[in-house]
C-alpha cells in the first residue's frame, strides 16, 4: 500500500504505466483469485503479465476490469494522479485545474472527477453514533433568496456532524433534500446516524418530530447557529469551499460535491490511506458511464 501523501512521494513510487498495473493487480488479487465467471480459485497467466486466466472456464481477466479503471481513455499514470490530487488536496481539484495540470481536455477531467465523486459518496456501513447535531443549511443561489426556510433558488442540505471527545467534531455527512419535512430527513437519518446510540441533537424544527418514533432526539433554540458552534463551523467550511468552485457545481450534482467533501472531511486524521481508500473503491465501483454535455 502507498502511503505518501506528498506528490514528490507519489511521483517516486509510480513512473509508468506498469507500476499503476502492478499496484492494481496487488490490490485485485492480494486476498486471492476468484473467477468472476465461474468462480474457480485456481489461476495461470492471462494475455499480458496484468491479466488471469482461470484454469476451469479460460475467462481472461485484465486488472482494470470491472473497476473504474477501465476503458478510461486517459493514461493510468494521470488518472493515479489526478486521483492523488482529487483525494490528497485538502480542497480536492476543480475539473479545470486537473484538465490545466494534466493535459488533458476540459471533457475527460469532467468525466474523471464525476467517477471520483461517485466513489467517494459514503458506503453507508459506519453511521454517526454519540452525540450527532443536525441542521439543515441552503446553497448555491443568491444570499438575498435565503428567508427562513424558504429555499427559493437554492438547494436544501440537510447535514449530521458527530461530536466526540472534547466537545470535537468527529464525522460528518450531508445530502440535498426536497424540503425541510420528515419525509425528507427520514432516508438521509437511517443511512447516516445510527438509531440505537445516538443521541440526536436539533433545533427546535417541527420537520424532526416524527422521526422520534425511531431516533432520539433533543430539541434546542438554535440561536443563529450560536447553539451549534462546531456544526456551524462545518457548514461555513463547506460553504466556502463550494463557493470556490461554484461555477463547476450545477446544482444537479450537488450531492456528488457532498460526497467528496465528506469523504476528505471524515478522512482529514488518516491522510496516508486516504489515497489508498479511493482506490480501493474504484476497483469495486463498476464503471459509471456519464454524459459529458450533462452539465
Ligand atoms: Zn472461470
């Protein structure tokens, strides 16, 4: 496993095409082979020295199948890159500065950085437990659109942050909803907060009243945000972040800009296996194919 975190680093442990392969291969088949077709354990060598060919049906199998590696139509030594970058940069890379540092066209960095996000949208395996303090918070839009909870042009996020030792912010998680109702909140509280040890903390919202029947939860006057410093300090991080790179940002994939924030956010503490962790999911991700004019 590589576990540098600088790119002088990272450029040291991968030259070529081949050291990208071998690392994939490592990470494909460390645990053992398995025959995707049959299932069969026993391998020989495939068609090139990054391929398996099962010894019962003959199926050949490269390492970039069946991964988001595959088919790129970017060289692997770029996309390990721009995904060092993606991951490792405490404020991720925009399309445009990945296209610029890459050389590649504004199309394939687009298409790149959609993959990435998809992979870095959360599995949904480790729910916030402890303390978790929710709101709900708007972007994108004009700032004079905002009236309570009106949402007018801007798009309704509903955000969970953990608190754990000392009053510090552990985890966090957040999604675009249709609106501030129960019937919104209820997919993202039972995805992403554990509902046997957490102690849910609110404003005092009527949207959350009916998800005590399966949460718990403590009400409290928000006062401005004043109540929830910690989780205010979250959503002001994030906001300006998407502000930097709110002319890439169409609000129809706002959730995928979520999910890469929170995926370094929840990884800021483990930043030599951050890198490893994206690929980890990309060799499990089947490749998504996405419209590049769907912006
Ligand atoms: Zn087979």
């Amino acid at each position: 496993m590589f576990n540098g975190i600088s790119i002088q680093q990272f450029n040291k442990f991968f030259k070529t095409e081949d050291d990208c392969k071998q690392y994939l291969f490592d990470q494909k088949w460390t645990d053992g082979y398995k025959c995707r077709r049959c299932g069969f354990t026993k391998s020989h060598k495939g068609k090139t020295s990054f391929h398996l060919r099962c010894q019962a049906c003959h199926y050949d199998e490269s390492v970039t199948a069946n991964t988001v590696f595959h088919k790129l139509k970017i060289p692997l030594l770029k996309a390990f890159g721009m995904s060092f970058r993606i991951a490792v940069k405490k404020k991720g890379m925009s399309t445009t500065e990945l296209a610029r540092e890459f050389s590649i066209n504004q199309k394939s960095s687009w298409l790149f950085k959609r993959k990435a996000q998809e992979s870095m949208k959360s599995s949904g395996n480790y729910p916030l437990d402890g303390k978790v303090e929710v709101d709900e918070l708007l972007i994108g839009g004009s700032e004079k659109d905002k009236r309570g909870r009106n949402k007018g042009e801007k798009k309704l996020v509903v955000i969970a942050v953990e608190k754990v030792k000392d009053n510090k912010i552990g985890r966090a998680y957040a999604q675009v909803i249709e609106q501030a109702s129960a019937e919104c909140f209820k997919p993202f509280f039972e995805e992403h907060i554990d509902s046997d040890n957490a102690k849910v903390v609110t404003d005092g919202w009527r949207g959350y009243w009916p998800l005590e029947s399966e949460f718990e939860i403590r009400q409290k006057p928000s006062r401005g945000g004043k109540s929830f410093p910690g989780l205010h300090a979250v959503i002001m991080n994030l906001k300006g972040w998407l502000r930097g790179i709110h002319h890439h940002c169409s609000a129809r994939f706002i959730n995928g800009y979520l999910d890469e924030f929170f995926f370094r956010f929840n990884r800021r503490n483990f930043l030599p296996s951050i890198w490893h962790k994206l690929i980890e999911r990309f060799m499990t991700n089947q490749p998504y194919s996405y419209k590049a004019n769907a912006t």
